[in-house]
C-alpha cells in the first residue's frame, strides 16, 4: 500500500464512519479499485482508531462530563448512561474474545460478498421507513443490549455499524436524535482497545503489517482529519435525515460491488 493510496482510504474511512452505510465495506471496495490489499484488518483498525479519536475531539466535554458523575458511584443521569453504554458493548466484547479470527476471515471473501451485505443495510435502513413505532422513549438498558447486538452483527464488513444500531434502535422506538449519540460512543471502547491490543503486540509496525511507516501515519492522519469534520456534519443529517436515502445509497454501492467482484 502506498502512500496516496493510504491517504485516499482514510479519507474514504473518516467520511463513511459516521454515516450509515459501511466504512469497512467502502474500505475494500475502493481497495479493490486501487488494486491495493486491505483484507488485512491492521490498516482497517488503524483508520477506525483515528475516526474514535476524532469522535473524542468533538465530544470530549460530554464525554468528561459522564466519567465525572459515573466516578461519583451513585445514581444520576450520568452513571445510568455510562451502564447503558458497557451493556451494549458485551456482545461485541464476546466476538472479539472468541471469534476474532473469523471475523478477520470475512474480510478476505471479496468485493461480492461485501455488496451482498451493503444489500443487507440498505433493506434494514429501509425498515425503518415503513415500521415506525407510534411513541419515542429514552434507550433503556434492554434496549442498550439489543443494540449492541447489532454492532457485534455490523463487525461483517459491508454491515454499517452505524446504520445497523441506529436502525434497530428506531425499530425499538428510540429517540433517534438521542441514538446518533449514542451509537458513536458505544463504539469508542472497543475500537480503542482494538487498536490497543495490536500496537502492543506490534501489529502496526512496518515489518508485521506490510505496510511503510509514512503510509500508516498518513492513512492515520487523513482519517482523523476527515473524521472531525464528517463527525460535526454528518451526525446532524443522520439524526435529522431520512434513513431511506442512505439505504437507496448502499443498494447502489452494493450493485456496483456486486459487478466489480
């Protein structure tokens, strides 16, 4: 992987992060297209660490603000968040300890299979424009796992983990400006510890992933950069936006996938 081409994916990566319509999915579509490997899931972690990271520019005061009151050990506002977002990370904590190496399989089945599932996102964003439920309440706990366990299904690529967990949130009769939210800090913990995991183990080094050092920190810099701004931008049009323009969007996306492949 060069290093035009590293730049060009983590640009790709931080604009698609947070719309609902598969980051990773794009990640090898245009991989394919560049003719460069991203099967490899080091690059893929890496540029999904840099777009949490400018997740946690924008929101860092809220974010501060909820370790503050969780850090208090009592009940308030802030600790019953914090619970909500520990309990929808357990169902991708579980596909991380036990079936890492199958899902680092699913990103070596091609271009096909990634626009049959972009076909799977359109339909479950699609849904969402003909099941409304008649009322609107706040993310309960149960509700918190129910999502959750979308993002564990979304870690196919082609799945949109953003569009799965806002998607199945809104079937549940979630607040869907509240869900924008709360589907992008569900996320941080995991992908951090993610990346973690791999830079400790020295996944990211030149020699272990194949790719130059200038190419990592670039692809690395241009998500971050294009992640802040799609973060402050995109998640306006998501919470306010009608889903079914998106699902039209990754039907496309999926269709051309499906001719590539």
């Amino acid at each position: 992987m060069g290093t035009i081409d590293a730049i060009l994916l983590g640009l790709l990566q931080g604009l698609t992060e947070f719309l609902p319509v598969s980051s990773s999915g794009h990640l090898v579509i245009l991989g394919n297209i560049l003719g460069t490997d991203v099967d490899d899931t080091t690059f893929a972690i890496l540029v999904h660490a840099a777009t949490v990271l400018a997740t946690i520019t924008v929101f860092w005061g809220e974010i501060l603000q909820l370790l503050r009151g969780g850090l208090r050990f009592r009940a308030n506002p802030e600790s019953k968040y914090l619970v909500r977002i520990i309990v929808s990370m357990i169902p991708v904590a579980v596909v991380g300890l036990f079936f890492k190496e199958q899902v680092e399989a699913l990103f070596g089945n091609g271009v096909r299979f990634v626009g049959c599932m972009l076909f799977v996102t359109a339909a479950l964003l699609l849904l969402t424009h003909f099941v409304k439920p008649k009322k609107t309440r706040n993310i309960t706990v149960k509700d918190a796992f129910v999502i959750g366990l979308a993002q564990a299904v979304a870690v196919i690529p082609g799945i949109s983990r953003s569009g799965s967990t806002i998607a199945t949130g809104m079937l549940l009769g979630d607040d869907k400006t509240q869900l924008a939210k709360f589907s992008f800090l569900m996320v941080l913990v995991p992908i951090l510890g993610e990346a973690f995991l791999e830079l400790v183990k020295g996944e990211f080094s030149p020699a272990a992933s194949g790719i130059s050092g200038y190419a990592l920190a670039a692809g690395f810099l241009a998500a971050y950069l294009s992640g802040l701004f799609a973060c402050k931008v995109m998640i306006r049009i998501v919470s306010r936006g009608k889903l079914w323009w998106f699902a039209l969007y990754c039907a496309v996306a999926g269709a051309v996938a499906v001719i590539l492949g």
